[in-house]
C-alpha cells in the first residue's frame, strides 16, 4: 500500500513537470457543457500541448477531469500543464461572466455591459446597427437586433469589442432558434419576426414559466377577435425608444403616437420589446388552447384570467385596486 501511494506521488511530480508549448500567451476557449476528451484534443490540435497522455493522467490524479467550467482561458507560454488544469477546474478565466436576464432589451443589455467595464454603453448600441451583424441574425429590412440578442450566461473575453459581444449572443439565439424551431414557425404559418415579437410581450408580462403559454392564447385569441392587444408592456417600450419613460405609465400615454403601442394600433407591435428566453419563445409557437381574452396580475405575480370584460373588471377591483387602497391605507398609518 506504501509503495502505491509513493507510485501515485512520483507520477504526480513528474506530470507538474511538463510544460505547454506554447512560446506567447494564447486564449483558449472551454466550450459550454465540452468533454474533458475534446478539450485535450483542441489543445493538441492548436499546438498548446504535446503530451496529451501526460495532461489526462495529471488531471485524473488530481480529480480535475470533469465538471470544466466553461470560459475563455489566458495560457501562459510555457505553463505547467497542472497549472491549466487548475484554471479549467476552478473557473479562473480570463474573462467577465455575465448573465443577460430574460426581458433585457438592448438598452438593458448595453447598460450591463457598460457596468462591468466591457464596453460602453453607447459603443454597444451603435455597433449593434452593424449591417453584417443585421444580416447575420437574419433581422428584417428596418429592424434592430432586439429579439436577437438571447439572455443567456456569457463568458466574455476582457478584449472583445461591441460588435464581438453581439455576435456571441447572436450565435446562442441561433443555436436556441434552430432549423427545428424554424420549421415549427413555418408550419403555424408565422413569420419568425412575429414569433419574436409575441415572444417578448409574453417575456414582459409572465413571471411565471407555466403561465406563457396561457398568456400567449389570451393575445392569439384577441388578434383572432380584432381586440387590441392593450399590453402594457409594449407602451413602456415605445416610450424607452423616445426617451420619454420615467417609471410611470400615466393615462395621457394611452394615446401616445407610436406603432408600438398597443392600445392606439391594432396587432402585433413592428418588432421585438425585449430579448425572450426559449420558454417565451416556445410559448408564442404553441399559444394555450384557451377560451381567455384577458388576464389581470395578482399580488402573488401569477395572474387571473378571464373570458369576459365583466369578469375582468370585477379581477381588477379585488386584484388591483383593493391591495392598492390597503397599500395607501398603511402608508398613512
């Protein structure tokens, strides 16, 4: 058992020996959910490791072959192997993560950025008109990127520019919106534009990942109708592109002059109000079979649905206005 245990201790201080081969830094990419196997195959393909036997033996002996974080690594020229491995093991990359939340819109996106020291804020939203980052995503004739940037996890390299950045989040939207999803799109006879467009109000109104799709079949059923869509969230938004938004949606708003308000115009909105995650989008795809037309938030954030005005109204006066008067009531105590 003691010559074992010296076996393993020798084997161990001969690998920490060995060295990349690298002869300046280089950043190396550990991919989202990537296999120990692949990432020693990338770093012997592109020249960072010659001794790849050596490199899975000093990670298995030192239990640091699964569970890679994944992120843009800095490797060192001439780095000990047991120090890469270390650095793939505990996350120490050479990058910003960040996490874009679902319901982010660009000015949202471009403020978080700003807030990490990434880029600036104004440097972002002008890079994102880029013509080639537009026909990348595939947006519209006259559209912006908003819809195209998915709120995800990101590991963001400390030297990328805007336009870098972009094209990272564009990439993950694609790889959620796949051929798959495509097709799903095309069978329902929508354009991806719409399914985007209806995705981000559902990402605005549900707190609730069960709730989008009912909330889809409300908006489905009120376009079928001719109802206008009336969602709040699409008003708040035509009011952030002018710059006229201050936390409040006052009643004069209602008749604010922009396409993008839904209680002026009928239908969908032009485009996109927000950035959705997969479960709006989805939610858009396949609306609820429901017989609902409108919906009210309760203190709890889910919502009550209802079938007629009336009902609705009465949700209104026990869901809104009553919390709403006891909310008063306390703050004059």
């Amino acid at each position: 058992m003691r010559l074992r245990w010296v076996l393993v201790f020798f084997l161990f201080f001969s690998c920490s020996l060995y060295k990349t081969d690298n002869k300046e830094d280089v950043l190396f990419e550990v991919k989202r959910g990537e296999s120990f196997s692949s990432v020693v195959k990338r770093l012997v393909d592109e020249k960072i490791i010659s001794h790849p036997r050596v490199f899975r033996l000093q990670a298995r002996l030192s239990g640091k072959s699964k569970n890679l974080k994944f992120g843009i690594y800095l490797i060192k020229k001439e780095e000990t192997y047991s120090s890469v491995i270390n650095k793939f093991y505990t996350g120490k990359s050479h990058s910003i993560n960040i996490t874009i939340p679902e319901g982010y819109n660009i000015f949202d996106i471009a403020n978080l950025l700003e807030s990490k020291n990434l880029v600036k804020k104004e440097e972002f939203l002008k890079a994102i008109q880029d013509q080639e980052l537009l026909d990348y995503a595939g947006v519209p004739k006259g559209h912006s990127l908003e819809g195209y940037l998915f709120p995800d996890s990101y590991s963001i390299p400390l030297n990328y520019s805007s336009k870098q950045i972009a094209k990272m989040m564009i990439s993950r939207f694609k790889e959620i919106v796949n051929e798959e999803v495509l097709k799903a799109i095309k069978k329902k006879n929508l354009t991806l534009n719409q399914v985007l467009t209806m995705a981000s109000i559902i990402q605005k109104e549900a707190r609730f990942e069960h709730e989008m799709p009912i909330i889809s079949g409300v908006y489905h059923n009120r376009i079928e109708k001719r109802y206008k869509l009336q969602a709040d969230p699409t008003l708040i938004y035509a009011l952030i592109l002018d710059g006229k938004y201050d936390g409040n949606i006052r009643k004069s708003h209602f008749e604010y002059e922009s396409k993008y308000n839904t209680y002026k115009y009928y239908g969908l909105p032009p485009g996109p109000i927000c950035n959705s995650g997969k479960a709006a989008i989805l939610a858009a795809i396949y609306p609820a079979k429901v017989d609902y037309l409108y919906f009210v938030a309760k203190p709890d954030g889910t919502h009550y649905f209802s079938k007629s005005l009336e009902e609705h109204n009465k949700a209104v006066y026990l869901y809104q206005i009553i919390p709403a008067i006891e909310r008063r009531k306390q703050r004059s105590k």
